[in-house]
C-alpha cells in the first residue's frame, strides 16, 4: 500500500483547498465554500492555529488529507479529537488509505491522551456510513447537531454586552 501521512505545512494550503473543494463537490455542497488559500494560511498556520490538518500521500502524491481538532468532554474529563474533514480522491478509494488515515489518528488521540475521536456523517451517504460503522464507529442517533451561523450568529451575539460580564 506504502501510504504516508505527514504534518501539513503553510505551503500546503493550495493542495488543502482543492482537496476541501473536492469534498464539498461530492457532498453536493461546493456553493458552500468560501474559504481561500489566506483563510487556511491564517487559521490553520498563523499565530493561533485552530485545527490540524495531515495530508496522505501514495508513491509521493497527495491523495487526501484529514483536517481535525482537539475538543473537550467534560464526561470524561478528557480532550477528545474531532474530525472535520476526510477526504481520499475516488480513483484511490477502497485500497484502505482511509481506514489508514483513520488509525492514524486514532493513534494520535491515544498519544494525546483523548477519551475519543469522532466526526460527522451526512445521512445520505450510505458508502462512508458502512465504511466507519465496518472499523466500529457508532451513530450518535440521539444528539441533534445544531448550529449558528451568518445572521443569526450576529444577532445570538448581539445580546451579549460587557456589561453582562462580572
């Protein structure tokens, strides 16, 4: 198989964004995307880095990437890693890259002492359900994801002033 994953760089960004818009084209979301290489460049690699992101090569090209975070369960009381994005271009699909890149960072949680790692699936795609539910993975059914963006994100803001800090 010879897969190798290693850390990104700032001079990734460019392959990161095409893998990101490639992702968001099979999830039928590419109208969503409005990242750009300075967007990547400032969050990912700037003076605060939000998020990780490793890219997976095959006999020295890039064929996918995993884009992930740490994030906190107050349950366990343990950080725990969230999985963003992960994306292996189709032509190379079904050669277990995938399932490689997942145990690496399943890996890296152990490392790092993470109680878990988890992501997200879009409901309608039945082949990345099977394939997570095939390493173990469980459906959370009972959570509903929410989410504030855009306008209601300013106007959820708004109703927070310093005065309401002690």
């Amino acid at each position: 198989m010879s897969l190798s994953i290693r850390q990104a760089n700032i001079q990734d960004c460019p392959l990161i964004l095409k893998f990101i818009r490639e992702l968001a084209d099979y999830e039928k979301l590419l109208h969503e995307v409005v990242a750009d290489v300075a967007a990547l460049e400032s969050s990912l690699f700037g003076d605060k880095p939000h998020a990780e992101v490793v890219i997976a090569e095959h006999q020295g090209q890039p064929l996918g990437f995993a884009l992930f975070f740490h994030n906190y369960s107050t349950f366990l009381g343990r950080p725990g890693l969230y999985l963003e994005d992960l994306y292996i271009q189709p032509e190379m699909r079904g050669r277990g890259f995938g399932k490689t890149l997942l145990a690496y960072l399943a890996n890296l949680a152990l490392e790092r002492n993470c109680g878990r790692l988890e992501w997200w699936v879009l409901d309608w795609n039945q082949p990345a359900i099977d394939f997570y539910r095939s390493l173990g993975a469980e459906p959370m059914d009972d959570w509903t994801v929410n989410r504030v963006t855009g306008d209601a994100l300013n106007t959820l803001a708004s109703h927070f002033s310093a005065e309401d800090q002690l």
